[in-house]
C-alpha cells in the first residue's frame, strides 16, 4: 500500500472516532425539553397496582428460558429423516 493510501485511511478512521464526541459537544439547548415553558405535569393514581410493576413479562421470559433448556436438554437423538 502507498503511504498516500495509508494517510487517507487514518484520516477516515480519525474522523469516524472523533465523530461522535464532536457532535456530543455541540450545543443543543435550543432543542432541548427542560427549557420549555409549559412542562407537564405527572398525576396522582387513585388505583394503583398492588403489586408494583409489571409481572407478566418477566413470566413469560422465565417461561421461554425454562422452555429453551428443556428443548436443549431433550434425549431425542434418532434423526427425523429415514
């Protein structure tokens, strides 16, 4: 490879690193939320859960773990075809 080639492939990597903190430095107050006027407000639950969150997601990841292992685990050695 020419020193040309090598040159042009550390600038492209130097810009495809530094990319990310130069935009992260640039001022975005004008887009920013916490400088509107009228924010809104959170509201009371007069029923609220009793349980504190949702229950039914973990379960079902539980379920499909306990189903992943069982299928692994199974003692089906024979092959489906003839």
């Amino acid at each position: 490879m020419s020193v040309r080639k090598l040159a042009l492939k550390a600038a492209l990597m130097t810009s495809i690193v530094a990319m990310p903190t130069l935009v992260h430095a640039a001022d975005a107050s004008k887009l920013s939320v916490g400088t509107a006027t009228a924010a809104r407000a959170g509201a009371d639950q007069q029923d609220g859960s009793s349980l504190g969150g949702g229950v039914i997601i973990p379960l079902l990841a539980l379920a499909a773990i306990v189903a992943g292992i069982l299928v692994v685990l199974d003692n089906d050695d024979d092959p489906d075809s003839p």
